[in-house]
C-alpha cells in the first residue's frame, strides 16, 4: 500500500472514511432487531435467523489480522474501490434472499468486505492529511464507527416498523455509491489487488479458526449463560500456531517495535467497559426498573451524544497538545461516568442515568480519535494496516467480551438483583480504570527492537 502522503489535504477521504465506519459498525447491530421477522419471511428457526448476525460478525472478526498483511501489500485505492462494491452488493443480495442460505452466504461476503474497510479507513483517514492534522482526521472513524454501532438498532427498529426487514439491509446502499464516487475521482493511483499467496491463505485459517472459537464462546457466554467461557481455551492453540509462525512474527514484531501492546489493552478495556454497561444499564432499565423500550433508547442515547459531541474536539485537542495527554484524559472521563453509575442502587431514574452515561460518552469522545493517531502515528508507513488491523480486532473482541463478563458477573447476585447489577456495572468501570495507566504511561523502547521483520517507527 502506497505510503507517501500527497501534501494537500484530501477531507473529502476523511469524509468517506467515517461514513464507510459508520455503516460498517452499523451492520454489526443493526439486524438483531429484525431476526424474529427475518425467521418468519423464510420460515426458518429462530437460531437460523441469529446467523443473519452471526454470518457478518464472525468474517469482520476472523479475518482482521490476515486483512491488515494484505493490505499492506496492495494498493489502497483499488482495496477501497473493491471492498466498497462488494459491501454494496452483498447488501442488496442480503435484501433480496428468498431463503435462508442465500441470505447467509450474503452476509458473510458482506463481512469479509466489512473486514477491509474497518482496517483501511483509519489508514485512509490518517494519510489523507497533513502530520500536524492527524488528531482531527483520524477523530471522524473513529467517532462515527462506535455511533454506528449504538445508533444500530434504532435505526433497525425505525426501517423495520416502516418498511419490512428487507430494508434494514439497503439503508446502506446509498452511503456506499456516494463513498465510491467520491473515492473514485479524489484517490491518487497507488498500486494493483493480488491474490493473497497460501501463506496468508494458510494464516487467515488459523487466525479465523481461533477467533471464530473465542467469538462464538463470548457470544453463547452473553446469551446462554457464563459457563460457556469455559470453552475458550479452545482457541488458544490455532492462535498460537499462528503466533509462532512466519504469518504472526511480523504482526507481533509490528507492535513490539512500536510499543503498542498497551495502546492495544487500553482499547479492548475500554471497548469492553462501554460494551458491558451498555448491556446492564439497558438490560436493568427494562426488566427491573419497568423502563418502556422507547425510554430506555431516550436515556441510553445520551452516551452516543455525548461521544459525537466530544469526537471533533478531541482531535482539535490531541493535535495541539499531542495525542497521549488528551487520549488519556478521555479514558479518566469514561472511567468516572462509569463509576459514578456504581452506587446508584435501586433509585433509578433517567436524568440520574443519562448525565452519567453523557459524561461517559464525552470521555469516549476525547479518547477514540487521539488513541487511533497514537497508534497509526506509532505505525512505521509499511506497517500501518497491519498495526491498525490490531486495533479493530481489540475493539471487536472488547465489545464482545464485555457483555459475557457483566453476564458473569451479574450472575454472581442473581438477575433483577441490585448486588448483580452493581457487579455488572463495577467490572465495566474496573475495565475503563484499566485503560487509564495503560494510555498514561509512554513505553520506553529499546535503542533497536528485536523482530524478526523489524519495523522502523518512531513513537509519539
């Protein structure tokens, strides 16, 4: 992937950028609301129907890692152009299935084109513009991708009570024609697509073979109960045959080179602390507190003001003050929103709630843009969408792993419980207290890192 910056800011790029993050993530959440529909239209089961999710979810996770390899090696124009396309397409089959293996072939074509733009754009968005500029461009994904990720199912529940479930698949298809002709006519010409060659064919088996494990686990742990954890050692060992071989050296030698590790930790425990309150706090609203589904979405929606409110400035801020201090700040913001929820016991009402899941989204905000240009500036230029895949599969895996762990941990005082609630909502904001020390602290790197495919990078 070309790497060389032209020197006039292209925003129009960073305009695709978040919108194509935006639909991206709004895939992940938006067809839940319609699979009790989706099963009757194709008179399938109701677990059948959990596949038109689970069929998008899984390839967007899976295949991450060997993506960002991939990546790395092709032109970026040509990759947009192509992933665009078939997201575009995939979605109008998905729309159009007339059973229930069409519609799931669909979606998963549809994730696998969703893996190659959650790891471009952020590179999109970080070379569209000058150094200096970076905090603010790369704020735009990755603000709009969590919106697209909250405002899911909203969103869902609208098209579906207007216009059928069929919609909920095509909503995306006008953002997709506007991106490419945009991309089509302001990307410069930078190189060809190939083939991935059998080794990453080989390491997209072994890294989808262990996340797919760990992804199914988090998911049945959330839904089926917490024992279903007990699996997951079952991908460790794809994952480690993978680590150890010649497809995961250059990942691991990426990060280490860089410094990364902690950047990476502090977004999976942020990632899983918003994704764990999220479930308690609407889970409790509803079931215990007699919350009507339209005003727990009114309470809950604070959080995403919040953080759109919050995006913008935080990329101002990281590039006057630099990306560290500002990330950092951010994460203190989530982790006292989160904390302050902690002892509000059985009184629960939705001014209470919503100032508190605002102040949460406004650390949210603060933090997404300045963490994703610490890590892409950390990135050398030959490793950035392998260093950014990273990033997207820590984010992934948080905001799957944070509702099995508050699963787990409201278990422990029984649903409708107030001591389960408590503990549900102390382990998100334990997990946001995480990602302060780990932003906090820069990493002191060695005078020459180690690796066996060494990366020349400096660290911000």
């Amino acid at each position: 992937m070309s790497s060389a910056p032209d020197a006039r800011d292209r925003w129009s790029l960073v305009a695709v950028a978040g919108l194509l993050s935006f639909v991206a993530m709004l895939d992940m959440n938006i067809v839940n609301v319609a699979l009790a529909d989706i099963a009757g239209s194709l008179a399938v089961s109701d677990a059948t129907a959990q596949w038109a999710v689970l069929g998008y979810q899984l390839p967007v996770v899976a295949l991450l890692l060997p993506v960002g390899r991939w990546l790395d090696r092709v032109g970026a124009r040509p990759a947009l152009l192509a992933a665009t396309s078939g997201f575009a397409v995939c979605g109008a089959l998905a729309a159009l299935a007339p059973w229930a293996a069409w519609l799931i072939a669909a979606r998963v074509g549809q994730g696998a084109c969703g893996a190659v733009l959650f790891v471009l754009m952020p590179v999109l968005a970080m070379r569209s513009v000058r150094p200096e500029l970076r905090g603010r461009a790369m704020s735009v994904p990755a603000t709009l991708g969590p919106l697209g990720a909250v405002t899911g199912p909203a969103l869902g529940g609208l098209l579906l009570d207007q216009l059928g479930w069929r919609a909920v698949f095509l909503v995306k298809l006008p953002v997709c024609v506007l991106a490419l002709a945009v991309a089509y006519r302001a990307m410069p010409k930078d190189g060809r697509l190939h083939r991935p060659d059998r080794r990453s064919a080989a390491d997209a088996l072994l890294v989808g073979t262990g996340v797919t494990v760990l992804l199914l686990t988090l998911t049945l742990a959330a839904s089926r109960g917490s024992w279903w954890l007990l699996a997951a050692p079952a991908a460790v060992p794809p994952l480690w045959w993978w680590l150890r071989g010649p497809g995961g050296r250059p990942v691991t030698g990426a990060l280490r080179a860089s410094g990364l590790y902690r950047a990476h930790g502090a977004v999976l425990a942020l990632a899983a602390g918003f994704a764990a309150m999220h479930y308690v706090v609407a889970l409790h609203l509803q079931r215990d507190d007699g919350f009507s589904a339209t005003s727990t979405g009114l309470t809950v929606v604070a959080f995403p003001l919040g953080m759109g409110l919050a995006g913008p400035l935080g990329g101002r801020l990281a590039d006057k003050y630099g990306a560290r201090p500002v990330a950092t700040a951010g994460a203190v913001l989530t982790a006292a929103g989160l904390l302050l929820l902690v002892p509000l016991g059985d009184a629960w009402s939705a001014p209470d709630v919503a100032w508190r899941l605002a102040l949460a989204g406004l650390g949210m905000g603060l933090n997404g843009g300045p963490t994703q240009a610490l890590v892409m500036g950390a990135a050398s230029p030959e490793r950035a969408a392998t260093v950014g895949s990273a990033v997207q599969l820590a984010r992934s895996l948080g905001f799957t792993l944070g509702p099995a762990l508050a699963t787990a941990a409201w278990g422990v005082g029984g649903v409708g419980d107030s001591d389960g609630v408590r503990a549900g909502l102390a382990l998100a904001a334990v997990a946001a207290c995480l990602a302060v020390p780990l932003l906090a602290v820069p990493v002191r790197l060695p005078l020459k890192a180690k690796s066996t495919d060494p990366v020349p990078a400096t660290h911000p």
